[in-house]
C-alpha cells in the first residue's frame, strides 16, 4: 500500500512539473552556469539532512505503532552517544561546507564584478517604470522598451535604477537578480554564451501590472547585433520629454518599443530627481 502511494505521488508531481521552465538549471551564460552549481551544492549538502529526516518521519510511526508488538520496548532510555554524535556532527560539517562555498562565491559571483576589460564592455543602462522596463544604450545613442540585444560572449554591464517602486531586474538564464531602486544605482555584470532569446523579468512585486513586467533579451552575434542596433535608429520616435512623461504612466502588459534618439543624461537624471541634486539640495 505504502510503495502505491509512493508511486501515485511520484507520477503526480512528474506531471504537475513537466510544464515548469526551469531556467535557472539550463544557464546560457557563465554567471548562470556558477550560479547553477552553488544551488545544486547547497541542495545535495541540504539533502544529508533531509532525506533522512523524511524517511524517518515515516519509518519511525510505522515501526513503533501501536500494534507492532516484535520490537524491543525500552521505557527507561534516555541517551546514545552515536545519536549524539551524528546529529551535531554532520550539521557542523554540513554548515562549515556551506559557509566556505559562500565566503568563495560572494567574491566570484559579486555582480559589480567586471567580467572583462571596460573597453570591450557593452553598457546598458535599466531604469525600472510602471510596469515596464526602459533600456538605454549610452553608446549607441539609442533606447527600448521590453527589449534588449546583446552580443554572444561579449561582457555587458546594467547600470540599473528606477524610476517608481523598487523592482528586481532577473534574466534567470544569464544568472544573478539585482534590485532597482529610486536614487539608487545597482550594477550587474552578465554574459551570454549561446545565441538565443532568453526571458527577463521583475522578480519583485509592484503592483497589479507586475506579471506583464517581462522583457526578451536577444543574445546575438556581433553582425546581428549591429543590425538590431540600425534597425532601432530607423524608428521615427525620439525619447524626449514629451514620450517620456507617457512612459512613466502606469501601464500594463507594454509594447516592446524602439526610440532612434535619447537624451545621454537621462539615466543620471532620474536618479537625481530622487536624491534631490538637481534641486540643489
């Protein structure tokens, strides 16, 4: 009957997973491929604890019911020194095992982290809106909305804020989330592998327009990315004051959208109207 129920669980919960997209285990990027192993670390040095503990809190019942009258009865037993030793010498190890893995990788997976030389560092800068995420090339002169392109094996630097309510900015198959926050600037140092379309997203509640707040990321090569950089410059809008006050309203499930000019000071410029420096304070 037990071994039936088991089964019964096991085919259920295969099913009600099989639609999950378990991004954060197929990484395209070498952030997400560290971060990958320290979850699957953490979960294997977790397991000691418990797989054990969920076999015995149905071993232990079924083995000391009621009815079982074969096993040995000892009212009087108090102590055993290979209990003692097994329940607070695996977690130690267990805890010492995973304070070292992460005093190595807050070093290794610090997102302010360069990845590569400044030079060859694509910087995009991310100003979190209602709901909506607005991207600023600085370099190419350029912005979109819900939507970002990236070259493949090329370092990329976010330069992140907002503009509104603080949001979480997650690209979960390049790895890391980092928070945006207004008067404030996060960064976040990602790198794509592979080509492909990889999903983006706030990973923080704020407010009812929050599910539609997702963006794609085109990691492409060089040529391609050059392409979707002219093919962003032939859009007939500016970003100027004007579009922009319509940007910051709330809005939900937004349009990707292409801008062929922005104001360079832009990203600064929102991070001051909350920090007071453009008032003069």
């Amino acid at each position: 009957m037990l071994k039936k129920a088991l089964l019964i669980f096991i085919l259920i919960s295969c099913s009600l997973l099989s639609g999950c997209e378990l991004a954060l285990f197929d990484p395209k990027g070498p952030i997400g491929e560290q971060a990958k192993d320290l979850i699957i670390l953490s979960v294997a040095l977790l397991s000691i604890v418990i797989i054990p503990v969920l076999f015995m809190s149905v071993y232990f019942p079924y083995k000391y019911r009621k009815s079982n009258d074969k096993n040995e009865y000892k009212p009087k037993w108090e102590h055993s020194t290979k209990i003692e030793v097994i329940v607070w010498v695996v977690p130690c190890l267990i805890i010492t095992a995973l304070a070292v893995a992460t005093y190595i990788t807050s070093h290794t997976l610090d997102p302010r982290k360069p990845l590569g030389k400044s030079e060859d560092t694509l910087t995009i800068q991310v100003i979190a809106l209602d709901w909506k995420w607005l991207f600023v090339y600085p370099e190419q002169q350029i912005a979109t909305v819900n939507e970002i392109a990236i070259p493949v094996d090329k370092p990329v630097e976010f330069l992140i804020t907002s503009d509104t309510v603080m949001n979480s900015f997650f690209i979960p198959r390049l790895g890391s989330q980092i928070y945006a926050m207004a008067g404030m600037e996060n960064r976040l140092n990602l790198m794509a592998s592979e080509e492909g379309i990889y999903r983006g997203m706030s990973a923080n509640y704020s407010g009812f327009g929050f599910a539609g707040m997702k963006f794609k990321t085109h990691a492409v090569n060089q040529q391609g990315f050059e392409d979707w950089v002219n093919k962003v410059k032939t859009s007939p809008i500016v970003l100027d004051e004007a579009r922009l006050g319509e940007l910051t309203k709330k809005s939900k499930d937004h349009q990707v959208e292409y801008f062929a000019d922005v104001d360079p000071l832009l990203f600064k410029k929102t991070i001051e109207k909350y920090t007071g420096v453009q008032n003069g304070k």
